[in-house]
C-alpha cells in the first residue's frame, strides 16, 4: 500500500476509534453501535468495517493496545525498582505510571473502566492491581492479604474510574493521593 493510502487508512481507524470512545463516554454505561459511529462519522458502515468487523473488535484492539502499553511503561518501573529499592516503591511507582498513561487516555480508559460495561480491560486491570497489592503482602496470612487485596483494588479501581470523569485533581496530585491511600492501608497490616 502506498505511502499516502497508508496514512490515509491510519487516519480514518483513528477517526473511528476516537467516535466511538467519545459517544461511548457521553452515553457512559452504553456502547455506541456501527450505525451510530457511522452517523456521527458521516460515513458509510462498509467504511466502518473496512477497518473493524463489529464494536466487540474495536473495543478489544484498543484494549489491546491499551493493556500493551501500561504492562510495557509498569514492566520498566518494576525492573528499575528492583535494583533500586523494595516492593513498596515498585508498587507505589506503577501507580504514578498508570495514573500518568491512563489521562493521556482519558476517554478511553474511562469507557473501558466503566463498572457498568464490565469490558474485560476492567477485568485485566483489577487483577493486575490485585496481583500488585498481594505481591506487597505475600508475607501476610493468606485470608487476611486477600482480603485487603480486594478492599485495595475496589478502591483503586473506583477512584481511577471517578477521577477519569471529573478530572477534578491534577495528575501528580492524584497520583500521590493514591500512593497515600494505599500505603497507609498496605502499612498498617506489615
């Protein structure tokens, strides 16, 4: 494919996929249809699956996407942690990553965090931040890690998913508000 055609091909799927999550986090609890994207669009459905065969494909290539990133950005706070200091600040680290990534996304994560939709990238993350918090605790009684570890994550979870709404908090503040909240609860059962 030509250079030209390419960019052009480029363009027109991001074009889609921006419609699609900005009418998704207008309806928020809703996924917009083919029609729907078209309409906003101004473009024929057979544009629309040129690039995609349904909604379902669209969400889980972004999803995709997403999740490569903040493993690629999180992978590299934990090995440089590792040579520079413990667990507790690997963990505390990943969060300001993903904070950081995640309102570089906004509309996205917000649609694919949303607890109504229950899209399985909400499903990847919170068992990524469950897994995170055990790690902190794996010296801690099984019972009482996992259940701090399932008070953590619906909290992390929740406040990620409001503040991607409101955007009522800078980055850095949020950031160190989550890194507070969770080392006072992961501090207090060491």
């Amino acid at each position: 494919m030509p250079y030209v055609k390419k960019k052009k091909a480029e363009k027109t799927r991001e074009k889609i996929t921006e419609a699609f999550f900005r009418l998704a986090f207008q309806s928020m609890g809703v996924l917009p249809n083919v029609s729907e994207i078209c309409a906003d669009m101004d473009i024929y459905r057979s544009t629309f699956y040129n690039y995609f065969s349904s909604v379902e494909e669209l969400v889980d290539e972004i999803s995709r996407e997403l999740e490569t990133e903040l493993d690629e950005h999180t992978r590299g706070v934990r090995e440089l942690g590792f040579r520079r200091s413990g667990e507790m600040e690997i963990f505390l680290n990943n969060v300001d990553v993903m904070v950081h990534l995640m309102k570089k996304k906004r509309l996205e994560h917000a649609v694919l965090l949303n607890p109504e939709l229950n899209l399985p990238f909400r499903q990847n993350f919170s068992r990524k931040v469950w897994s995170a918090t055990r790690e902190v605790l794996r010296d801690q009684p099984q019972n009482a890690a996992e259940s701090i570890c399932d008070f953590v994550t619906e909290g992390v979870m929740s406040s990620v998913y409001q503040w991607l709404l409101k955007q009522d908090m800078p980055i850095g503040e949020f950031s160190r508000l989550l890194v507070r909240m969770e080392r006072g609860i992961l501090t207090s059962v060491r």
